[in-house]
C-alpha cells in the first residue's frame, strides 16, 4: 500500500493553531463549522475576493479579521495556517503565496489547474518544510474509514475490483445552476476533478498505486443559463465520464460518473478481493462478506464516528475529523496523508483520463518510468 512520507521540520507551538480561511463559499458552509469543532484551532481571518461576503462570514461566525485580497491575509504574522476553498484554477497562486510566507496549508480538491501547477507546488512547500495537506475529507466518512482499516487487515485478501456508480440530478437542468467556472474547462471546471478527484483518491488509498489509466469524458448539457440573465452560456467542462484503472498489484477497478440524471439512485461501491467484498453504502453503513459468509452489515466502530452535533451540512463531520488530522500533522511535524504528493498523484491520473479520452489508448501514470 502507499507509505508513510518522512516528518516535516516547521511546527506550530503556541496554544491555538491560528487560521486563516480563503473562499467563502465551502468554506463558509463547511471549513469554518468544521474548524470551530476542533479545540486546537482558532479561526481568526476569513477572505472573499467581494467585501461583503467576508465581512458577513466575519459576523456569522464572530471571526476578527475580514479582507478581500488573499494575499493580506496569508501576510499576516499572526496567521500559522491556511485553508483554501476557492475554485481550482486558483489554487496555484494562492497556495505558493501561503508558503512562502511559511504557513501550514490545507487545499481543497482537486489540487490545482493542472499537474505543472501541483507538481510545483509540492516543491515549494517542501523547500519550506510546513504541512500541506489536500482536504480529501471523505476518507474520513465512518464506513469508508471502516472499510480502509478492514481492507488492510486483509478482509478481503488480496485486492482484485472494485466498481463505483454515481448518478447525480444536479446539472441534468440547463436551467437549474447557472452558468460559473464548474462550467468552463479553461478554469479547471467539470465533474472529473470536482467529483473524480474524490473517488480517484479512495481508491488509491483503499488499493495501493495506480499503474495504467483509461477512460473517457463527455458534456451531456452543452448550454447553462447566466446568472441572473436569461441568456445561455456555452459549456466545455464534462458532466459525466467514465474511469478504467489498473492497479499496481494488477487489481482492476472503474468509476462511472453521471450528473446529469434525471434523477438521484443510491451510490453503489463495490470492493472485492481474493476471499472477500465490501460495499460502502450511500445511506453510510458498511456491508461486507468473507468467503462461504452472507452479507451482512459490518459495525463500524465509535472512534471513526464524530456524532456531536447536528450540522446542516453532511460534510461536515468528516471535515472535523480532516481537520484533526491536519492539527496533528501541524503540531508533530507528521507527514499525515492526504499530502500534496498525493494530490500530485490524483492528478496525474487525471490528467490521463483527459488524455486517454482524447487519444483513445490506455496511459502509464507509473512516475517510476519518467522522473520529473
């Protein structure tokens, strides 16, 4: 499976790990409640690219600091860390500029626009020797969590498939969420990053290295009103696509995504092995089976659950445990997963389902082969 990466150098030692959040849109509704859970944190600065919005997240949630230029608040002496929730394209320069000021980083999936960026930015924050960490928050979903640790105890032996279906409603209607950069290829829009990187990323931490990747990308609603217009918008970022990997170990496994269905089924996850399978379900239990067994429900235990409130978001809960997790890395010096070389990896396989979608050949996402 993947391993460990070596400690950083660069911790925090005063009470409170002091943190600053970009973006208010996911991070409004769900990094800040998140933060505000964890008793080692302290969110003391808030930014949007439009005043107001800052100033009312600052109000909402009595934070001191509001500003409109990120780079203001990643300035900040009295700021150790950085959550940035902005959209993808976006990443690249406001994740340098945090580092170069010596903050601790989480950065919200997918990593960056495109590999060059990520590749670059794990070069920078190891230079700086601080904690940067990708929020793949849903490896902390209980029946996910579950199904990590009973994949490693070899519940189901050795790893052989794995299948996961998706369909989603949410951009079936052209004239339902309007027209943004989710839409717009040029600023790192579309599912395949903004749901793939997701299922890529469980996937490489449940079955170990991906060797080889194929698959293919589509756009299924091709126009998307304006915001506040009536007008349509051209759209070039996909909606739905289709992933085929092959593991190290010679494991199989495929996702297939839609969202633009017309209605909402049950995700269906699927993982099998040599003497076992596991099937995380949507409604968040955890079946499983070993050979010559029915299925049954697995019990997940209560150290993998974070049951203390009732959030109006449902990811909510699994951020909290993320942003324990990133405490820690801060606090110890840890090289906690998901790192930036892990997101470095989802996306260059990414990249190769762009590319084996446009080429319609299998590609080799073993770095191994081709140092960089």
């Amino acid at each position: 499976m993947i391993s460990t990466p070596p400690l950083r150098t660069s911790t925090v030692k005063r009470d409170k790990i002091r943190v600053g959040v970009i973006g208010t849109g996911f991070g409004a509704a769900v990094h800040i409640p998140a933060l505000l859970q964890v008793s080692d944190f302290d969110v003391v600065a808030v930014c949007s690219r439009r005043p107001e919005h800052a100033a009312y997240v600052s109000a909402q949630y009595g934070i001191d600091i509001a500003v409109s230029e990120y780079k203001e608040l990643v300035r900040n002496p009295d700021i150790d860390a950085v959550v940035i929730a902005t959209p993808p394209y976006l990443h690249h320069g406001m994740v340098i500029a945090a580092l170069e000021e010596g903050k601790h980083v989480l950065c919200e999936k997918p990593m960056a626009k495109n590999l060059a960026e990520s590749r670059d930015m794990v070069k920078i924050a190891d230079r700086v020797g601080v904690t940067a960490m990708v929020n793949h928050e849903f490896r902390y979903a209980p029946a996910r969590a579950r199904a990590k640790e009973l994949i490693d105890e070899g519940y189901i032996g050795e790893p052989q498939s794995a299948s996961l279906t998706i369909y989603r409603s949410s951009l079936n209607d052209p004239n339902g969420i309007p027209f943004g950069w989710l839409m717009e290829a040029e600023k790192a829009g579309g599912m395949l990053g903004a749901a793939g990187s997701h299922h890529v990323d469980a996937l490489r931490w449940w079955f170990g290295e991906v060797k080889s990747v194929a698959g293919a990308v589509g756009t299924m609603v091709r126009r998307r009103r304006l915001p506040e217009s009536m007008h349509m918008a051209a759209v070039d970022a996909d909606d739905n696509f289709g992933i085929l990997l092959k593991f190290a170990n010679g494991a199989i496994a495929t996702v297939h995504y839609s969202a633009t269905a017309v209605h909402d089924p049950a995700d269906q996850i699927l993982l099998s092995g040599s003497e076992g399978m596991l099937i995380v379900g949507s409604d968040g239990l955890l079946y499983g089976a070993r050979r010559n067994e029915p299925m049954s429900e697995v019990p997940i235990p209560g150290r993998l659950i974070f049951d203390d409130g009732d959030f109006d978001h449902p990811l909510i809960q699994p951020t909290i445990l993320m942003h324990r997790s990133w405490s820690r890395a801060i606090r110890t010096g840890e090289r906690l997963s998901p790192t930036f070389d892990d997101g470095v990896k989802i996306q260059e396989i990414l990249e190769g389902v762009q590319r084996s979608s446009q080429q319609g050949r299998w590609v080799d996402v073993n770095r191994s082969r081709w140092q960089v």
